[in-house]
C-alpha cells in the first residue's frame, strides 16, 4: 500500500497497527510471513525482508482484513490441504437465529478451523474473525462448539452484533445525566457533537475500536459530583473494556448489576466518596483485571464470592472501613499480583490458603487493619512477593523461620504489631531483603553472626522499639541527605527535611513555621524514617489535640482542593477530627492548611500508627 512504509517510517509507529488510510493505493505486491496474532486486538504480526531497521526491528503489527492480507488466493502455508482430488464433503449447517445471513455448524468430533473453511468454502480469516467470542487459537479442536459459518459476501458479524452509533450516542449521553450532576465536566459530551459516532472524537475521555464502538471511558479527576451509572446502562456499550473514573468526585453505591459487566477489565473508582457495601455479585466480573475502589466510605465485609475473579490481577480498597476477614478463597486468585487493604479495619487471622498465591502475587499491603494471630509459616512460599506490609495490627506470636524462602522479597514491614521471640537466623538467606522495618514489637534476643552481617548491610533498617542484645545494627534510612543513616545524619537533617516535605505539599498557600522550635529525638526519627515522606508529621505532633485518622484518597490519588477547611476549634465538612494549634508549630491561622494537608494524605499512615500502637501516647510525648 502506498502508505505502508511512510506508516513504518515513523518510530511511534513500530508497535502500532496499520491500517491504510483512506486514499491509500496499492503500488505492488508484497510478500510477508506472518509470525503472531491478537484476536483482541484483531491484528497480525508479520514480518518482511526489509531488515531490522524496519519498524520494530524487522517485525510490524497489521490490522484484519486490511490490505489483502491472507485473501485465499495468495495465502500460503497457513489453510489446511487435502489430498488432491479429494470431494468435498458439505458441512451439516443449520438456520442461525440470531444472523439470519449466516448458518451454524457443530462439530461432533475432532475438527480444526482450517479444515471448516475449506468444507465451508469462506475464507480462514473471515471464519476466524466470525467466530472470536468462541476460538482463541486457529489450531483450536472445534468439536462441541458451535461455530457461525457466513458468507464471504455478508456483513461481519462482529458489526451486526454492535449497537448502532445511535444506541450507543444514547447510553454515553444517559451515563452523563448520571455521573455529571451540574452538567459542566462533560459540555464536550453534546448530542450534535457526537452524532454519527463522532463522540469517539469528540467526547473527553472516551476511546473507541477501528469499528466506532467504545472500548474505554477515562473521567479520572473531573468534578463530576454523580453518581456511578448502572451496570445496566453501562451493558449498552457491550465493547466497553476500561472505566476509570478516579478522584471525580462519584457519591453512592457501587451498583450490584456490575456483576454482570462480563467483559470488563479495568473499574478504577478510587478517590470518591463511594458508599455502602461491597457487591458479592462482582464475582460475575469474569474478565476483570485491576479493581480500585480505594479512598472511599465502603463499610462491609470482604465477599468470599469474590474468590472467583481468576483474571483478577490488581485488587485496591485502600481507605475505606471495610470489617470482617480476610476470605481464604482469594488464595485461588491465581492471576493476582497486587493487594492493598491498607487503612481499613478487617480483622481475623491471615489465611494460610493465601500461600496458593505463590505464583502470581507480587504486593501485599495489610497496613493499619485490626489483624491478629501469627504470621502463617505457609507464606514462605509466596516465590514471587517483592513487598509485605503487615504494619499497625495486632499480629502476634514468633517471626517464621519459612518465611527465608522469600526469594524475591525486597522491602518487609512488621512494625507496630507484638510479636515476639528473636529474628530466625534463616533470614539471613533473604538475597532481596533491601527494607525491614520491625520497629515497636516484643522482639529481643541476641542476632547471630551471618543474620546481623545481613541487617547491617540493609540499606533501611528500623529496629527501634524492642529488646535486642547488643551489639545490634543500628537503625539506618538511605532516604537521608546522600544516603546517610539517620543516627549519622544528625538533628540538622531532620528540620531541612520537615520544611521541604511541607513546601511540596499538594495543598493552597502552605504556612511557614520555625523548625527551631522541633528537637529531635533519632530514636524515634528512626521510625518516622521508615514512611517516604512523612518527616513532616514530626512538627504537627504537639500541635493536635487528639489523634487524627486520615479520611482521603491514598497519596498518589490526589485529587482537585477543597475549598477551604473549617478554622481552628470545628470539624471540617468531611468529618476531619477537630485540630487545634499550638504557637511554634505553624505560624497562627494554620489550621485550615493542617486539614487540607492531612486529608491529602500529605503526612500518609503516621497517625493510623499513632493511634494503634500501644506506645502510641509515650512515641508522642518523645518529639
């Protein structure tokens, strides 16, 4: 085609897929081998003989059905051969009711994708592209399946199962009266501007397929101020993959008739203010992959049903008020890789079930929760776990000396929690182990040689809090100036640090304060050491009157400022804990930045710390 190579030509473009352009000629026959398929993405991977300089190193990605690739008469080495002079025997069809153009043929016993064509007398790519909800490999056995055999001459099937641009202009525009409560987030969404399936242009944050049916709504961080649409509506955009509508300010329920929205992958709603329970009937999320519905006001248990969602692969509901216990069937989430329930209040005992996650699971985030018992020896065998955070619970009982074969564990955090006896001298066999942190616990005794070789060689360290027998490491941050530890740096280091975290605070017109007015305690630096970026807590400790929970979206879901918070002595409309000030702390009038700042999660988990640890009053009255 005459604009294949100036296509290619272009580096953007080398894993993209091609499709002519509309005035796009052909200039001569062009011979390519293909290697690949996606049939969700519904292109080919082929290559050519024009070297590794060409697109992505010799190989590029072809639409279906576009510039005559595989058209039966110069397609080689891909349909299945009979014997020459072999009749060919007729397929056994019958009427389908659903496209009447087309018949439907099932298979009794064994049969291939290439052979039915042949039979059928269509093109393999035409009966592929046919039949995608059912065949996923073109070698697949057919039998029991029934496969839609149409002609080469009627529409793809693919079109005629779609809504009209009409229907779907219609469920787009009713999912507007849903989620944009003044009608100002979403003005692009017009019925003139979108007709005629011009809303895949012309509406924010909607993304459509080659064929104009919309595939993903992306609404993070508009002022939305609704409520999430139905999953009856939602159904109407049968191709829709992805909804994310982070931080849009979204109130309610979490509708149980998501459960029936088959086909999506990816519902991201954290950062609302979203309501209520959490939906058994979401297990019938079959194809879902990533799942937030973090920061909200959820308050339920978590559903066992949800053991079910076997493609799940990211699972957050950070910052809510989720009760109850943590289900053993989420043990069968074979495809999981991330969980964080960090900041709820789920009780119980930690699953030893959960070790059938070995293969996938990467993050586990258990932060500030009411979790009790023992760490379960069976997670030693969680293989593939790069980070555990079991902070700020109620765990108790010894460190499992399984727990060495987590090979590819590189950050651990168990402090705040009791747990007691000494460090297992297996740990020493941690190679990954670069960030422990055990502060606050009931741990003692003495270390052996290789186990303190292998702490005093970890870049962060925070032993602070138990009874171990000297001589131990000594508690160290890389996170100080030029990568010093913490004892080493000194108390300069820690006011320099307190008044840059401040300053690049996401929140309006941040006051100053002296940070002469701070002493610094190392030992309890040591454990403040441990947060990213939370030096900045220190300065406010003397100046609240009660402990404050944060009530926000987690810290790297910031969404738009609130107006300005209640003034010093009030609760803020969100229900912030009442803040008062002391002089030293900020400048006067600094309280309505205080709140802003905590409920933006400027300052992360430290109170949840403060207010679930046992020493959390004497940890206060160091600073």
């Amino acid at each position: 085609m005459s604009d294949f190579r100036g296509f290619f030509s272009n580096r953007a473009n080398r894993n993209a897929v091609y499709r002519p352009s509309p005035n796009a000629t052909l200039v001569e026959p062009h011979a390519i081998l293909l290697i690949g398929y996606d049939n969700e993405g519904q292109y080919w991977r082929a290559r050519n003989s024009w070297g590794p300089s060409f697109a992505d190193e010799g190989s590029f990605n072809v639409a279906y059905g576009v510039a005559g690739v595989l058209s039966p008469e110069d397609s080689y080495g891909l349909e299945w051969q009979p014997k020459p002079g072999v009749p060919v025997p007729q397929l056994p069809l019958t009427a389908s009711l659903k496209f009447p153009a087309c018949k439907v043929y099932k298979p009794a016993s064994q049969e291939y994708m290439s052979r039915v064509a042949w039979r059928a007398g269509v093109p393999l790519e035409r009966l592929l592209l046919d039949n995608l909800d059912k065949i996923k490999e073109p070698d697949e056995n057919l039998q029991g399946k029934e496969i839609l055999v149409c002609p080469d001459s009627a529409p793809p099937t693919s079109a005629l199962a779609s809504p009209s641009a009409s229907a779907q202009l219609d469920a787009l525009l009713a999912i507007k009266d849903a989620v944009d409560k003044k009608g100002a987030a979403l003005r692009s969404w017009d019925p003139a501007k979108g007709a005629g399936g011009a809303f895949c242009r012309a509406f924010l944050g909607v993304k459509c397929d080659v064929a104009g049916d919309v595939v993903a709504i992306g609404l993070r961080g508009l002022a939305l101020g609704g409520a999430l649409p139905s999953g009856a509506l939602l159904g109407e955009l049968p191709k829709l993959i992805t909804l994310d509508c982070t931080n849009a300010g979204l109130t309610g329920p979490v509708p149980i008739d998501y459960g029936s929205l088959a086909a999506i992958k990816e519902l991201r709603l954290g950062g609302n203010s979203l309501s209520g329970t959490l939906p058994s009937e979401l297990s019938g999320m079959a194809s879902v992959e990533v799942l937030n519905l973090a920061g909200g006001n959820l308050a339920a248990a978590l559903p066992d049903s949800w053991g079910a969602l076997t493609k799940l692969k990211a699972l957050n509901l950070s910052g809510n008020a989720l009760t109850g216990t943590l289900p053993a069937s989420f043990g069968g989430l074979g495809s999981l890789q991330s969980l964080d329930l960090h900041s709820n209040q789920v009780g119980g005992q930690l699953p030893a079930a959960w070790a059938g996650l070995a293969a996938s699971l990467r993050a586990l985030n258990l932060d500030s929760n009411t979790l009790d018992g023992s760490l379960p020896k069976e997670w030693g065998a969680l293989a593939s776990l790069a980070t555990l955070n079991l902070a700020a619970n109620q765990l108790q009982g010894p460190l499992p000396p399984e727990w060495s074969g987590l090979a590819k564990l590189t950050a651990l955090n168990l402090g705040f929690n009791q747990l007691t006896g000494s460090v297992p001298d297996a740990w020493a066999k941690l190679s990954s182990l670069k960030d422990l942190n055990l502060a606050y616990n009931k741990l003692g005794g003495a270390l052996g040689p290789a186990l303190s070789a292998k702490l005093s060689a970890l870049p962060n360290l925070i032993l602070v809090g138990n009874a171990f027998k000297a001589p131990a490491p000594k508690d160290r941050s890389s996170r100080a100036p030029g990568g010093a530890a913490v004892a080493a740096a000194g108390p300069a280091y820690i006011p320099a640090n307190i008044v840059k975290d401040w300053k690049a605070c996401p929140v309006k017109s941040p006051k100053s304060w002296d940070p002469a007015v701070f002493v610094p305690n190392l030992d309890t630096m040591s454990v403040l050491a441990q947060f990213s970026n939370l030096q900045g807590s220190c300065s406010i400790v003397p100046s609240l009157n009660t402990c404050v929970l944060p009530d926000s979206p987690a810290a790297d879901d910031f969404g738009p400022l609130p107006a300005a918070a209640s003034s010093a002595g009030g609760g803020d409309a969100d229900g912030m804990t009442t803040l008062g000030t002391v002089d030293g702390c900020c400048k006067k009038e600094c309280t309505d930045v205080l709140l802003q700042a905590i409920k933006y999660r400027c300052f992360d988990r430290l109170w949840v710390a403060f207010c679930t640890a046992s020493r959390a009053s004497s940890f206060r009255a160091g600073l």
